[in-house]
C-alpha cells in the first residue's frame, strides 16, 4: 500500500468525520444549511453526469428535481411518512418525466441540447403553477409531514436528524454514481462526451446511450427532489424553475466539470454564497454569486477540483515563503 | 376571415415590432456564437444597459433620444469590448466556462444597475412627438411602436445588407463559415470578433435605448430579453443573420398573435414554439453550412 | 484483496476515532438554550432587498422603523433589536432567510413577508419553533388555521371581494377579468366573483397572463377590447402594473371601458411611472394616505420626513405590525416576554387603532377593516389616489 | 454478429465479395458527387480507391461506412444488402471505419479506448452492472489487441498525449478490436512523415488475412505498397478496378491524373 494511498484513505476519512460532526459542532441555521447543500449537491451530480461526463450540457435538470419533490411530498402528504416509499415513488418519477421527454431532448447536442432542456424546464415551471389541484399552484404545497425512516419511528424533525438522513442517501446516491462511472456503461458515456462519430462507427446506437444517461440523471435529480421536499416540507414551482437550473449549472463548472466530489463541492459553495453569505450581507446574494463565478473561471480553470497544479499557481507567495523556510 | 383579420390585426402589427426588437438583439448573439464559438449571457445586460441610458437621458425631446442613442452606442461598444477581451483568455476552454463567466458578469452588473436606478420597473417616455396612439385600420395603435418599426426595419436591412453584400460582410460568413481557413489567409480574426462583438453589443444597446418605451428597464429584464434573444438564435440557426430575422419574427408573432388566439397557453407558447422547430430541425431554420 | 481493503479501514478508523473523542455543542446534543429574558427582545424583519419585490420591502421596511422611531427603539417598553433578512424572490431564497432568523439569529419574533409563496413555505418553520410571524403584507387565502401565524394587511381575495358587488351595481353590462397569473391573481379575481355573481353581475371572460415574463400585454387588451365588454376588472402589480396601465392607454381601453382594480395597482412608486395613463382608474384598497384621522396625519408626517414619499398600504401594515408588537409585549410583560407569551398576547389585543381606522382581529387572524374606492385623479399638478366612498367592512 | 463470416468469404476465391457496390449515386443538389459507382471487393484482399481531387473519394468512403445516405444504388456485405442500415449497425455486422484525422477518446487511456470496441461487441449494452465482473477478460482482450499494434506500453497514456503516429495505430486498433470482417481505412496516411507512413505500411500488411481492407488513400506510394486490388475514380465515376500493374498502365487513368504523359512517372510521385 503505498504513501499515496494512506493519505487519501486519511483524506475519505477526514471528511466523513467531518460530515458526521456538523450537527454537533454548528447550530440550526449552519447545519440546515449543509442539509441544503447535500441535497443540492445531489442535483449537480446528475447535472455532471450528462453535462461532465456524457458532455451534454442541460439546464433542465430541475424539472426532474421538481417531479421528484412533487411526487415526494405528494406520496408524504397522501400515503405514507416512510422515506424510502417517497425516495423510490420519486425516484420512478422522475425515470418516467425523462424517457417521456428524454427522446426529445437527445435530439440535440450541444447548445441545441442545452436550450431544448431549457425549454422543459421552463415548461415544467409553468405546468407546475398551473396543475393547482394537485401542486398547489404558485403558492406551492405545505403540509408535508415530517419523514419517517423506520416504520413505527417518530418523523425527524430536528435539524441534525434530518441531515443525517439526507447525509445517507446522498452518500448513497454517490457511490451509485461511482459505480456507474466505473462500468462499461460509463466508459462509453465517456466515449459520447469525447468522440460520439467515432462511437457509432465502432457500432454503438450513441443515441440508446445518450437516452440512458438522461434517463438516469433524470432518477437522479428526482431523488434529490424527495431529499428536498423532505428536509424542506415545502415545494414551490420556483424549485423547477430556471434559478435552481442555472445554479446547479453553474455548480458543476465551479467544481469541475466531469468531476463528481468537484460537482458536490461547487454545489455546496453556491449553496453557501447564496443562502450563508447572501444572508450575511443582506440583499446581495446575485453579487455574491456573480464574484464567485467570475473568479472561479478565470482563477480556476479546471474547477476545483482540477488538480492541485492551479491551486499551487494561486498562491506564490506562500510557496516561496516555504521554499525560504526550507532552506533556511 | 375579414372578422378574424380585423380582430387580429394589431396584433400582427405588434408582432412586427416585437420581432425587430428582438432581431437587434439576437443577432450579436448569433454571430458572436456562430463566428467565434462564444456563448455571451451578458447580452441582455447590453439592452438593459441601453435602457437604463434612455430612462436617463430622455426627456420627451428629439434631442434627448439622439444624445441618448449616442451614449448607448459608447455603451455597446465599450460594453462590447469589454466582454471581448473579458472572454479572450478562455479560448479553447469551451462554452461552459464562457457560460459561467458572462453570466457571473451579468450578475454583477446587474447589481450594479440595481444599486444605481433602484429596484423598480422605471418606464421611458418616448419623445413627445411620438407619445400618443394613432388609429390604424380603425384600431388604436401607439405612434411610438410604429415609428419603432420603421426605424428598426431599416437598421435591419442595414445589418443584413451589410452583412450579405459588403467585403467585411462576406469575411464575417467566411469566418462562421470556416475560422481555421479565414486565419490561415492571415487575417487576424481576433479583430473580427472584437470588431463583431462590439458591433453586435452596440447594437443590443442601440436596441435597448429605443426599445425602453416598449421593454422597459427593470431588475430581471436582462435574463428576459437574453432568453428570448437566445430562443430566436436557436430556432434561426447559429451565425445566420436571415436565420436570426425570421427566427425573431416568428417569436414576434408567436408572442402576440399566438397569445391572441389561445391567451390560456400564453406561457407554453415561446417554449413550445421553439420545441417544435428544434424537433424538427436540431441545427435550426437557417443554419450556415460549415465546411 | 487484503491491500484494498486497508485503505477503507484507515479511513474508517480514523472517523470513527475522532467521532468519539467530539463533543457536543452543536444541534444534537446541545444544551438548553439560555431563556429570552435579558437584554433587548430580538425581532425579524423578513422583507425582499433584491428582486422585483425590493421596492415593496423598502416601504414595509421604512413602515416599521418609523414607528420604532417614534417610541424610542422601544416596543412595550423594552429595548428591541431589528435583525434583517433577505426574502429575496422566490420561495427558496424567503425560506432560507426565515431559517436563518429563527435558527440562528433566535428572534423572538418576525414581522415582514411580501410573497405569499414564501407565506406558505415558512408555515411549518413557525407554527414547529412556535415563533410568532406578524406578517404584514402576504396573505394567502389558503391560510386559515395557523397559530402563530397573524397578519395585520388583509386576505388576497379581500380587495376583489370589496369591490365586486359594487362593480356589478354600477356597470350596465358585461365585466373582463385580466390577472397575473398567480395564486394572489387568482384569489383576488375569486373574491370578485364571489360578490360580483352574487349581485348579478355578468362576466365576459376571464383570462389569466403569465407572471412574471408578460411585458406586452397587447394581445390580452385586444381581446378584452373587441369582447365588447364594459368594464374590466385587473389584478396587477409593480412593474407589471405599471406596463398594464400604460398600455391599456396606448391600445385604445381607456376611456372606453371602465378599469376597476385592486389597489395594488397604482399604490406607491408605481403611480408616478404610469403618469397620466392612470387617470380615471378605480382601485379597492384598504388604506390611503389622505384619509382623515389624527394617526394618520402624524404617520404621513413622519413617513413623508423620514422617506419623501407619500406611505402606501404596505408601509401602513408594517407600522401596524410594530404597533401590533408595541401592544402584546407590554401585555406580556415587557421584559420577561418570550415568543410564547407574545403570540397569547397578541390573540388578546381586542382592537388596533391605525392610520387606517380601528380595526380588530378577524377568527384567522386578519384584520377586520373598512376597505375604501379609490380613484386616480389629478392633485395638486400629480397624480394621487383619492378616496371616492366607503365599500363597508370586511 | 449474424454477418460475422470473415472465413467463409475468404475460403472461396471469387464468391460473395465482401463488399459490393452497384451503382451506389450521391448527388449533393446538381453536383454528382459520387455517380453510378459500381465494384467489388473481393473477401481477404486489400482493396485501394484512388482518385485526384474532387474525384468523389471521400463521398464514397462515407457512403459505403454508412455516414451518409445513398441518392441511388446498394451497397451489400457479404452479398446483404446494407443500404438502408444506419452507421452503428453496418459496424455491427463487421464493417467498421478508421477516420481520416485520428477520432479517439482524448481523455480516455490508449487501453479504454480499444476497451470501449471490446465492451461493444462483448454486447455488454443494456445491462452495466453485469458486466462488471467480466472486466479482467475484456482488458486482456483490449492489451491483445495493443500488442498486435505495438502500443502495450502505452496502455495507460492519454489517448490526447500519443504522438501522431501511436493516434493512427492506435485508431487502428479501435476497429480492429471490434473484430470486423472488412476494415475501411480513410486516408490513413494523412499528415504522416514518410516514416511513420513506412510503419503503417507494415501494420496494414501485419493484419490478420481474414479481414478485408479497403482503403481510400491519396498517398500512392502506401496504396502500391499494400494492394492487391486498386480502383480509380474520376469525377464522382468509376474509371477502373484492376490489379495495380494493370491500373499502372491505363491510359484513362494517366489521363484522369491531370493528363500526365507517363502515368509511371506520376506513381513515384508524392498523391495529389
């Protein structure tokens, strides 16, 4: 086992003491903030794997969420307390809203792609404020009942408990993305991102696999949607809108594009520059969040997670203070 | 049919001049896109930018809106320019990169402009001359829109003629056309997109400064005309001036004569639209051959 | 095998060593947080400082300070403290602000709220932490059963209601109904109807424009105009309202057919912008600033001081609430008042007396109160609301 | 997999051609791009279309690759009739292409991109999770084939960060991993030095005798080096399908090549 190893290995552990702690250590409002993040994080990872690796670039991503939150909280509302009912019946709904509309949006590629999901997301907002009867229109929909995890248990409630919820099933939902990366079928989304001419003339339908990335993503997102509506017992139209789109968007390229821990990370810096420090100096969130895009760009042009090379270059200073020290 | 006419006949009218609106703003989006691959979401700042400047500078004079176009056009190329070398050092970095800085731009501005003409809708008087209606075919129409027409009809068939018929018209297609082949002549195509980027900017802001009467400033209003600007694009097709003329008076009409007819679908209709003919023809209406 | 498996244990080792050796301190685990009493009593004022509602929240913000002015930072005698939160635009942005201020900030109690969309998202947040939210402007109609919930503006559908038996009466035919649609657009057209149909009135068609997005409201006024209606009923507000009035200037509806609306349409900022297209509209509102009371003309005085402007209904509602504090921490006890006590007190208070006119609380927890016709007319070489005659209580 | 029957086509000289073309027609508006073009390709061999510019070379490869919808004609594969059959599925069937400028993976390792051809026709679509376990046997089959092109040791490299030369072998190899019955190369010596284009040679005449080549190539001193059958076109026809002596000494086709006098001559020289 070699040195490498080790330290990451100390690294994995590190942060999983690390997300273990934060309802020990923060308040309310810090660790209901980091529960944000975790479901946020979920999206940019479907957002990542059609945009990162399968290079499809997609603004619609949050109509699955939406689906997903709506379906949650309807199962909530209607059926049943039980996380893993809502989780599995958001889940299914939102496969079903992406091969429905998924045939459609594959068709393009490209900014094509990316203005078709625009226009599902967009259309999926308005669908939302208009089916009042069963989304509750603009207003949104309230009265979601707080999660049950075991049957018999009380619902979760407290802030902690419900993060550590979603901590779970976000760290599920991770290593399912792990996994999938790693097989044949995620090589070949690889492949589509890279080169998809020289994938249909080695003999793959590109256009099967493209379906089933955007299927897949659309689950995704759809089960980050129930996290949502779980940890948020509120669901507005405004959650499909282009807002959360666009963030979740613009996450993925903060973070990395193709990385996924860099998709989760970006994910929980918008989450923290727009509802954190937003909050901190009150009124000015998009100022915020146009700063940290603007530089992340140009400071990071890998993302964050795009090797330890650009983070070096970014501090001089401190790297030639500890040459000096060395040496001396 | 002449009842049908009759009822409808403003709003084909009204679909006119919000086509041309929306022409002088997609079409530096659409050659910016087609001739140098970038993706530029600062460009409703641009129209919003422009007008702010006609919210400023109008007073109901002739000479207000002239001084007015005259600042929107110093903002359109300097904002144009600006933006060009902004995004210059993230060639070859892809679309995404473009995406998330211009749009952080327009974050930041748009702050800006929050924190200079406050946070409400502020709507611009055109010049009093052309401040009241006129009747038209027995409908009452603004005078302002129809002069809007005419001005904008004829800045059009300015962009299009030069576009289609002069030399630098021709060395812009050529370079939407083929960029690796424009440079290998030894033309610097670094000060094509420079010098397309500020023309396509100037003329967002031209189009925001006269334009004001009929969008007026207002937080948000850069992400609406950026939406629709980049529908029209996608459904003209990339770095085509025709395609961006007909793909905006397509919007026009869907968005006052299809709203017209069916009121109660209003918000699936631009969407829609742009859904159907994306299905139809992924590339667009009136895409350019690339070699 | 053996060599994959040791990296994982490493590092569930080392989570699980310094898992151990934490503390508590934080969410779980804490301690009993310290009781409210000492110090000042912390109050939110959850209102949008960006967005398309900025302007809305600047009114019901300058509302509440000018009454904390006029009592020397003291509600019911004790000293406060004002902690402001972004409501921001949607839903999501107003709910994390109500987050923060209950759970970090601990306010005793919040006051603001201009979406009603955010109204319903943070029900559950305060109705669990039993925090009283004074709102002074969101309304819902859906929120009937609420606790801890007041609000001291109005219910959504009450302006339409207000005035839709009138309408009826005075127009001598059919009634266009154009609203953003919305669920405040489509409560405030319901509560029409309700009196409206009730007193025979008759309804050409009733159509809905997206919101936000509709800046041309051209193909809505042609069909309103060529349904050959008589009057038209709008529900429109900031920016919205002031493309609306304009353009149904400039498309040929004024002077022609009859614009009622909510007040919301040429209240505050929004009237100067429409300028003289706004003439001759009628709106229902429950407040205006030329009404004739004693409150008022010292409300006027002192808002017009402190801002320039004129106040409007939701500077009016944010003054209430802070009266509406004044009175129930004083009932609680000043000092040792808690959210608890407060939220009894405030059910207790039997009437409010406002620049409005005295009103009292409602069973949901809304004010009862007179609701005036408006029409814009020329004042003075402006523009101006006047108050034409009373439309009863509500 | 059903038209996998490299053998059988090879075993029997002159039967089932492995790749025919009758009267296959591309006309881009009034220009005849490729225009009533009929030959065949015997199984086994190593078939050459040549051609100055503008002679409808690349329009051809794209036809037969199935790139590009035919205006008229067939194309058949082992005697089927693949005309209608879209791009992936003529690869399917074993006709699989090269491109003329390297198309890989950039980001992925030498070793995942033949993996991908491997993976592809071990039919692992559909079903992800199952054949993960049968990852070992699709490397080994993946370093074969690098071994066959002399790019084991680069295995683990970036597809991005080969030379020239290991793109164009190792371009190679992704078809090859696909075990096609007819390999198409398209101008595979494009951009190449004299050197590299030397070693291509070598691979070409390294590849099993089973799989058919047939390769659109300007540069005649590769085309002269490995075929055994040559066809000439000239403005979108078909001028000559012979063997090289014989294509050498045609005077149609010393006249197509800009009306040179000595068609010998312009065989030494470097393609058009």
């Amino acid at each position: 086992m070699s040195a490498l190893q080790v330290r990451r290995s100390l690294l994995v552990g590190l942060v999983a003491f690390g997300l273990l702690m934060v309802p020990w250590v923060f308040g309310a409002f810090t660790v209901s903030t980091f529960t944000r993040a975790l479901v946020f994080a979920v999206l940019a990872m479907a957002v990542n794997l059609l945009t990162g690796v399968a290079g499809m670039p997609t603004l619609g991503q949050a109509a699955y969420f939406g689906v997903g939150a709506y379906a949650g909280a309807l199962v909530s509302i209607h059926w049943s307390e039980l996380g893993v009912v809502q989780l599995v019946v958001a889940t299914l709904a939102g496969v079903v809203a992406a091969v429905l509309t998924g045939p459609l949006a594959i068709r393009g590629r490209g900014v094509a792609f990316l203005m078709i999901t625009l226009a599902i997301g967009e259309i999926g907002h308005s669908a939302a404020g208009r089916l009042d009867a069963v989304t509750g229109g603009t207003d949104g929909l309230s009265g979601i009942r707080p999660v049950v995890v075991l049957p018999g248990s009380e619902g979760l409630v407290n802030e902690g408990l419900i993060y550590y919820y979603v901590l779970v099933v976000a760290v599920l939902a991770y290593l399912g993305v792990g996994v999938l990366l790693r097989s044949p079928f995620g090589l070949t989304l690889r492949g589509l991102r890279d080169n998809e001419a020289r994938l249909r003339a080695v003999g793959y339908r590109t256009d099967a696999y493209a379906l089933g990335a955007y299927v897949y993503a659309g689950g995704l997102a759809a089960l980050a949607g129930s996290l949502w509506a779980s940890s948020q017992r509120f669901v507005a139209p405004g959650d499909m809108g282009f807002e959360i789109a666009a963030l979740a968007l613009l996450a993925v390229i903060v973070g990395g594009v193709g990385s996924m821990w860099g998709a989760c990370l970006g994910a929980a810096l918008v989450v923290f520059t727009r509802d954190y420090f937003g909050q901190i100096v009150s009124g000015h969130a998009p100022l915020l969040l146009g700063i940290l895009f603007v530089l992340a760009v140009y400071l990071l042009p890998k993302g964050i997670a795009g090797g330890r090379a650009q983070w070096r270059s970014l501090f001089p200073a401190a790297r030639a203070a500890r040459t000096t020290g060395e040496t001396t | 049919m002449t009842g049908w006419f009759n009822a409808h006949f403003v709003s084909m009218v009204d679909g006119v001049a919000y086509g041309l609106l929306l022409f002088t703003l997609a079409v530096g989006l659409s050659l910016v896109f087609g001739m140098m691959d970038v993706l530029n979401l600062a460009h409703g700042t641009l129209y919003l930018a422009g007008a702010y400047a006609a919210y400023a500078l109008s007073d109901g004079s002739w000479l207000g809106l002239v001084i007015a176009l005259a600042v929107g056009l110093v903002v359109g190329l300097v904002g144009g320019g600006l933006l060009a070398a902004a995004v210059a050092p993230l060639q070859g970095r892809g679309h995404l990169d473009q995406a998330a800085l211009t749009l952080g731009i327009s974050l930041i501005a748009a702050e800006v402009m929050v924190m200079l003409f406050g946070a409400e809708v502020l709507p611009t008087a055109p010049p009093a001359a052309l401040g009241g209606s006129v009747s038209l075919l027995g409908h009452t129409y603004p005078v302002y829109r129809l002069a809007f027409i005419g001005i904008a009809a004829v800045l059009a068939a300015l962009v299009y003629l030069a576009f289609e018929r002069s030399s630098v018209g021709a060395l812009v297609r050529a370079t939407v056309a083929d960029r690796d082949m424009v440079r290998a002549m030894g033309v610097d195509t670094r000060k094509v997109l420079f010098g397309v980027f500020g023309f396509g900017a100037a003329l967002a802001a031209v189009g925001g400064v006269l334009g004001a009467p009929i969008i007026a400033p207002g937080p948000g209003i850069d992400e609406r005309v950026l939406v629709l600007s980049l529908v029209v694009v996608v459904i003209g097709g990339l770095g085509s001036v025709r395609g961006a003329l007909l793909g905006a008076l397509l919007i026009g009409q869907v968005q006052t004569l299809g709203v017209a007819l069916v009121p109660s679908y209003a918000p699936f209709l631009l969407f829609g639209a742009m859904l159907l003919v994306l299905a139809l023809r992924p590339q667009g209406l009136f895409a350019p051959g690339r070699a | 095998m053996t060599a994959r498996r040791t990296p994982f244990l490493i590092a569930a080792a080392a989570a699980g060593a310094l898992a151990l050796s934490a503390c508590g301190g934080g969410t779980l685990g804490g301690g009993e947080e310290e009781a409210g009493s000492g110090g000042p009593i912390k109050i939110g004022l959850l209102v949008p400082q960006s967005g398309v509602y900025k302007s809305l929240g600047d009114d019901m913000k300058a509302g509440f300070e000018v009454y904390l002015e006029e009592h020397d930072n003291q509600l019911g005698g004790v000293e406060v403290e004002v902690i402001l939160a972004d409501e921001g635009e949607t839903a999501d942005s107003g709910k994390a602000a109500a987050d923060k201020l209950v759970k970090q900030d601990e306010v005793d109690v919040v006051t603001g709220v201009v979406s009603s969309a955010v109204m319903n998202g943070v029900v559950d947040l305060f109705e669990t932490s039993k925090i009283p939210l004074v709102g002074s402007n969101a309304s819902p109609t859906t929120l009937t059963d609420a606790t801890y919930i007041w609000r001291t503006s109005y219910v959504n559908d009450q302006p339409g209601e207000a005035l839709g038996a009138y309408v009826a009466e005075q127009v001598d035919g059919s009634v266009y109904f154009l609203a953003a649609d919305y669920q405040a657009g489509l409560d405030e057209v319901t509560g029409f109807k309700r009196s409206f149909d009730a007193a025979g009135g008759e309804t050409a068609d009733e159509v809905y424009t997206p919101f936000p997005g509709t800046t041309n409201f051209q193909p809505f006024l042609s069909n309103a105009k060529s349904s050959g209606a008589e009057a038209l009923f709008s529900f429109y507000a900031g920016g919205a309202a002031v493309e609306f009035v304009k353009q149904y200037d400039q498309f040929g509806l004024l002077g022609e057919i009859d614009h009622y609306s909510a007040g919301f349409l040429t209240e505050g900022g929004v009237l100067d912008a429409q300028g003289e297209s706004a003439l001759g509209t009628f709106t229902a509102m429950n407040y205006n600033f030329d009404l004739d009371n004693e409150l008022n003309a010292s409300f006027v005085e002192a808002y017009e001081a402190k801002t320039g402007l004129k106040p409007t209904t939701y500077a009016m509602a944010s003054y209430d609430a802070a009266h509406v504090l004044d009175l129930a921490i004083e009932a609680a006890g000043g000092e040792d008042a808690d959210s608890e006590s407060i939220n009894a007190a405030i059910g207790e208070i039997e009437e409010v007396e406002s620049p409005r006119g005295t009103w009292t609380w409602s069973e949901i927890g809304t004010p009862v109160q007179t609701w005036y016709l408006r029409e814009v007319q020329e004042v003075d070489g402006g523009l101006a609301n006047v108050v034409i005659q009373e439309l009863g209580e509500l | 997999m059903s038209a996998q029957v490299p053998d059988a086509g090879a075993a029997v000289a002159g039967g089932v051609p492995a790749v025919a073309v009758e009267g296959l027609s591309r006309h881009f508006g009034s220009l005849k791009a490729v225009h009533e073009v009929t030959f065949a390709v015997r199984a086994g061999s190593r078939h050459a279309v040549i051609g100055p510019n503008g002679a409808g070379k690349s329009t051809l490869f794209a036809l037969i690759a199935g790139a590009l919808p035919a205006t008229a004609g067939r194309v058949r594969l082992h005697g089927d009739d693949v005309t209608s059959l879209a791009e992936h599925a003529r690869a399917r069937r074993g006709l699989v292409r090269t491109f003329q400028h390297s198309s890989l993976f950039l980001s992925a390792t030498a070793r995942e991109n033949v993996l991908l051809a491997v993976q592809r026709r071990h039919g692992v679509q559909g079903s992800p999770w199952r054949a993960v376990g049968r990852r070992r046997a699709l490397l080994e089959e993946a370093d074969e084939v690098l071994g066959q092109l002399h790019l084991l040791d680069r295995a683990g490299a970036a597809a991005g960060a080969l030379s020239h030369g290991e793109r164009r072998q190792l371009e190679v190899a992704v078809a090859l991993a696909t075990s096609p019955s007819v390999l198409l190369l398209d101008e595979p010596a494009a951009g190449m030095s004299p050197a590299d284009t030397h070693a291509f040679q070598q691979i070409v005449l390294g590849l099993p005798q089973e799989v058919t080549v047939l390769l659109v190539e300007h540069d005649l001193d590769l085309v002269f080096g490995v075929a055994d059958t040559v066809t000439v076109l000239h403005l979108g026809e078909h001028l000559i399908t012979g063997e090289p002596a014989q294509v050498r000494a045609s005077e149609a086709v010393q006249q197509a090549y800009l009306g040179a006098e000595d068609t010998s001559d312009l065989f030494l020289e470097e393609g058009p």
